[in-house]
C-alpha cells in the first residue's frame, strides 16, 4: 500500500496531473472516521510530503541532463553582417566596392563525445543515486507524517476519556452538593458542608473546562496531521484495548538498520558522494569528442557551401588548481555524510531504547492502575454511601472522588502512551 501511494504520488508530481480534491472534499460532516482514514487523507494531502515529491521531480530532471551527455549536441547559427569602409586608402585588401558588402553565414554542426575516461558515467551515477536518495526521502516523510497521525489520533481519545471522567467528577461533586443541601435543610449538616460542596463543584468545573480545551487542541493536531483545514465535524473510532507487543532492542535494531529509510537516503548519499569524488578525479584526464558541420557562406547568392568533419582531444593541462579544490571538496562532502550516518544510527539507538522503556513503563503502569482504580471504585461507593446515612463528612467524599478521577486518569494516560509508545517503535524501525 505504501509503495503504490508513492509511486502514484510521484507519477502524479512528474505527469503534473495534480487531483483536483483535497482533504476538505472527503470528510464530510457526521463522518466517523477509523485511523487508516485518517492516514489515508495525511498520505494523500500533507503538504510536507508534497515538497519532498517535487525535489524527487528535479532530481529526476538532473538526472536526464547528466544522460544528455550521451547524445550528439545539434547547433543551428545564422548570422548576417554588413561592413563598409567609411574612409579608405588605398588599402588593396579593402572592401569590393565604396558602399563595402553583406555576408551571410549559415551553419548546422553536430557534435558527440566519445570518451572522457568514465567522467560522464560517474555523473549519471551521481545523478542516479541522487534519484534514489529523494525517493527513500520521500518514503521517510510519509512514515514520519503517519506516525504523527497515530499520535494524533490516540491523543485525541485520550483527551476524549479524560474529558469523560471530568465530567464525571463533575456529576459526582453535584449530587454531593444536592445531599449536602438537602441534609442542611433538614437540621443534620452544617452550612459548612454545602460551602465544601460548592467549592469541590466549582473546581470540578474549572477541571472541565481545562479538558474541553485539551479536546480541541488535540483535534487542532490530528486535522493539522492529516493536512485539514475544513471546517467539517467528524469522529473517530475509539480503540482503548492496547494489543499486547514484544520485541527486543537487537531486534529492533536489526529492523531500523534494514528499514529506515532516512538511513537509505544517507547510506544512497554516500555512495553518490564516492562517486562525485571519483568524477573530480577524472577532471585529470582529457576528453575526446567527434564534430561535424555544414556550412552556407557569402557576400552574394548562391552561397558558397561546404563541409566539415574532425575530432578534438582536449586536455585541461592547468586551471588555476580548480580540479584540485573540487576533489578536496567532494571529499570533504562525503567525510560529512559519513558522519551524518554515524550520527543518525546513535539517534536510532536512542529512539528505540527510549521507546521500548516507556512502553515497559506504560505496560507496568496499566497493571497497576487496573487495582488501583477497583480500590478508589470502592472507596467512592462507600464514602458516598456513608454521606447519605449520616456517618461520613464532605472531606471523606472529596478524597475519594479525587482518588477515583486520578486512578482512571492515570489509567487512561497509561494505556494512550503504551499505544503511542508502540507507534514510536515502529516509526524508529522505518515501518508504517
């Protein structure tokens, strides 16, 4: 699936045949929409992808300039000149007459190399690892762009849940604050309890709020991922289970170092830089090239014509040591790819270690919190239950309506970043 979008892609970019939809046209209001969707619209309208698509179009374009070397070079030249002699004397080579003359030239010639001691080859290499440079660049996009969709989207029902246990803490701190009243009315409690009551309600409120605007934002990302700026209101399909996941840090390794593709760009990068260092090098050696011409030449019709045809071996004895700064140069271009590489294997290292620890974290967190959130369940009932009969203060049903938000807060938090973490690894070995 991913190959076929790229290649579609960029057959798109290249033909210049450019889809007249955007994300705006496939999502439509009410629409409920499940993450490959999502990936789906990312892949097909993120314009981030689009601005590696048209650098993989003018790497292809320079690569059939580096191919023209192959063919004969045609040239057309036309020119007409008038001369006269404003004074003369007596000079016998001057022009035919006073009023001087026209001439009119008219050339075709042709021109081909045949042999640079591989120069031409080593350019087309270069250009063709370029080729394949941009086109793993490409790919790498589209796995960082889906990545931020998954993020994305898990982030927004995790927000979404977390918005849903505010408001039930809200609902919680109003039925309190109903008990309180009522028992205030009757003689039994306090004006005391009915204050705590409208303050635990007044903050669960202020708690709500702050949610809802960690809602919105979260689906400012996930439109922001997919390249959407419809004003369309859609859902998503919620998934909260998280699918078990085991992999070790080699085998991870062994993945990312086979998969990624921004190591494919540099590993291609690389071997163009060689290859660019070898071309410097053969700047040494001289070029041989064939020519050929017919020309129509004269100062008066009919033109005089005639042909021409040679060979040329041209050697650049000295240039002002120009070849010599350019092999040091593409030398150094490829001492700084080398680098790049050994830089972003120690980034892959890292990646893969941090993520597989917050997935062991996530993953020793949700156990945890399964108790921790029966416990605070039982607390809840009980303390609510010793309100109503009279035994229990606003201070127990507080604490307990706090502890019970956390754990499934905590809960909820835990069981988002498992599923975000276990996208990470997957971004860090190069998969979708």
């Amino acid at each position: 699936m991913r190959f076929l979008l790229l290649v579609a892609g960029i057959f798109t970019i290249l033909t210049g045949s450019f889809p007249v939809w955007s994300a705006e046209s496939v999502i439509r209001e009410g629409d409920r929409l499940t993450l490959e969707q999502c990936i789906d619209i990312a892949v097909r309208n993120q314009p981030s992808i689009l601005q590696y698509l048209y650098t993989a179009q003018a790497s292809e374009a320079s690569l059939g300039q580096a191919r023209a070397s192959y063919y004969p070079q045609v040239d057309v030249r036309s020119s007409y000149t008038g001369y006269n002699a404003v004074t003369k004397y007596g000079d016998p080579y001057s022009p035919l007459s006073q009023y001087g003359y026209n001439y009119n030239s008219n050339n075709v010639s042709v021109q081909q190399k045949i042999y640079d001691f591989g120069k031409r080859e080593a350019n087309v290499d270069v250009a063709r690892m370029n080729v394949q440079s941009a086109q793993s660049d490409v790919d790498n996009q589209i796995i960082t762009v889906v990545n931020t969709v998954k993020s994305s989207y898990y982030n927004v029902l995790r927000a979404k849940r977390a918005r849903d246990v505010n408001i039930e803490a809200r609902d919680q701190y109003r039925e309190q604050l109903k008990q309180s009243k009522f028992f205030f009315e009757a003689g039994k409690k306090p004006k005391y309890d009915v204050t705590t009551a409208e303050v635990n309600l007044s903050n669960a409120e202020v708690n709500l709020i702050n949610a809802e605007n960690d809602l919105d934002n979260a689906w400012v990302a996930l439109n922001n991922a997919m390249g959407y700026d419809g004003a369309a209101k859609y859902t998503i399909r919620d998934t909260l289970v998280p699918e078990p996941y085991q992999i070790t840090e080699q085998g991870a390794l062994d993945q990312a170092y086979k998969n990624r593709q921004d190591l494919k760009s540099l590993l291609m990068q690389k071997a163009s830089a060689e290859k660019a260092l070898d071309a410097a090098k053969r700047d040494y050696f001289p070029s041989l090239d064939a020519s050929a011409g017919y020309d129509f030449a004269g100062s008066q019709t009919p033109l005089s014509q005639g042909w021409n045809a040679g060979v040329t071996l041209s050697w650049n004895l000295f240039k002002g040591l120009s070849t010599k700064k350019e092999i040091e140069k593409a030398a150094a271009n490829l001492k700084v790819t080398e680098a790049r590489i050994a830089a972003l294997k120690l980034s892959i290292q890292q990646d893969i270690k941090i993520a597989l620890l917050d997935l062991k974290k996530a993953r020793e967190t949700i156990a945890n919190t399964v108790l921790q959130v029966k416990q605070a369940t039982e607390n809840l009932e009980l303390a609510n239950l010793r309100y109503r009969a009279g035994l229990g203060t606003p201070l127990d049903v507080t604490n307990a309506t706090v502890a019970f938000s956390n754990a499934k807060l905590t809960q909820i938090a835990a069981i988002y970043h498992y599923i975000i973490s276990k996208a990470n690894i997957e971004r860090a070995m190069g998969n979708r």
